[in-house]
C-alpha cells in the first residue's frame, strides 16, 4: 500500500486574493468554497484531501478588527 503525503501548505495571501483551484490537484473551488476560504483561511480540497492554508502578509490591513467604528 503506498503512503500518500497529506502535507500542508501555506500559501502567502495578500489582500483580495483567493485561488481559484486546488494548489495540488488544480481542481476548480466552487464560488462557496473560495468564499469559506475567504473567511475562515483553511479548506480542505475534496478532491484529493489537500488542506489549504492562506496566510496573511505581514503588512496587509485586512482585519475584520481594523474595521469597527471607535466608541465615543
């Protein structure tokens, strides 16, 4: 029986961009699953099991806490 590697990948995101295929298999991610991607930075290809890992630059401004108005 042959050992198949399940590795992880990070792959360095910066802001807006999200792939639209699996890094591994190339298979197509629907509009849902890029959207899941989008928000929760982890997806699991279910094609060939591959777990998707975006990571965000340093420099990016793209948190959800940077957005909320300031209490007065």
């Amino acid at each position: 029986m042959e050992n198949k590697s399940r590795d992880k990948k990070n792959i360095p995101v910066s802001s807006g961009q999200v792939p639209s295929e699996c890094p591994h298999c190339g298979k197509s991610l629907s509009p849902w699953q890029q959207v899941l991607l989008r928000v929760d930075r982890v997806l699991t290809c279910k094609n060939c099991w591959y777990r998707i890992i975006l990571t965000v630059q340093p420099g990016d401004q793209n948190d959800t806490n940077s957005e909320q108005p300031e209490k007065e």
